[in-house]
C-alpha cells in the first residue's frame, strides 16, 4: 500500500487514504492508451486545471459522484491536468490533498502538440476547461465543455454504465 496509510476506525473496517497524492506526468500518446483501453470500464476523464474557477468549482461535485461509483468494477474516473509540468509537486499535489481529491490524477505535458491531441479527444472541442470525456473500449461515448452539474454527471454516468 505504497503512497496510501491504511486506518481502522471504530468499527474495525479499514480505510484508505491516499497520502502522497501522485501525479504522474505524461504526454498525449501515454494519456490515450490510459483512457481508451478495451477492458469494458467507463472512463469519465476530466480535464481541469488548479487555475481554472470552473474547473476547480466543479471537482467536489465530481470527488462525490466518483463515491458513489468508485466500487464499480466497470466505472474509472481520471483528472487530466493541464497546469504547467515543473508545478506539479508546488501546486497541484497541495491541491489535490487539501481538497482529498483521490481519484488517478495525470498532467498532460504536451503544449507542442496541442493543436493535434484537442481536436483528437473531440472535434468540437475549442481547448477550454473544464472538459469531460466519456470512453468505453477505446470509443468516445459523450464529450462535455464546460463545467457540468452533479445531476448531469450522475445521468450521463447511469446512460453509459
């Protein structure tokens, strides 16, 4: 249980938190391969950054709505930051432990490329967060621009599942 400090509470059941909240940097073609494997999960990727008020106004809608999900074998959710690479351990991980943000979190490190890996999560997408995309076996099912709301969440999730 590297990374997370397993505690009994009162009842004897443990729980796990995550104590280092990692963020492993990757590129786009890594990103891909994560968020587009054939093993019948939906992926509801978000793409957000620590300076983004939307973004960061949307997450403990979504940390919520990843607790009601998060035991289903076939439902994964991932953050996707695009916050500047060399910020990672002075931003984005104080981030995500202030705000018990524990769900897989990846900075997408591929400025140069940009104008390639947008149009490549969806045609339609201008490049603005927050962003969510929703995958299964590699097909994109839905894409959202723009903040969503629990209930949207929540409906589109149940619609995919």
């Amino acid at each position: 249980m590297q990374g997370q400090k397993a505690k009994k509470n009162m009842s004897g059941a443990v729980s796990i938190t995550r104590v280092d909240h990692k963020v492993t940097v990757v590129n786009f073609d890594k990103l891909e391969s994560i968020i587009k494997k054939k093993d019948n999960k939906l992926y509801v990727v978000n793409f957000w950054a620590t300076w983004c008020r939307p973004c960061v106004m949307e997450l403990p809608e979504f940390m919520e709505v990843n607790k009601i999900y998060q035991t289903n074998p076939h439902f994964k959710m991932i953050l996707v930051s695009l916050d500047i690479a060399n910020q990672v351990e002075l931003v984005v991980q104080p981030f995500l432990a202030k705000n018990k943000i524990d769900v897989d979190t990846y900075l997408l490190d591929d400025n140069k490329r940009m104008n390639q890996w947008i149009p490549a999560v969806d045609k339609s997408w201008g490049g603005s967060i927050p962003a969510t995309v929703f995958y299964r076996n590699g097909i994109k099912l839905d894409f959202k621009e723009n903040k969503m709301q629990k209930s949207e969440l929540v409906k589109l999730i149940s619609k995919y599942l």
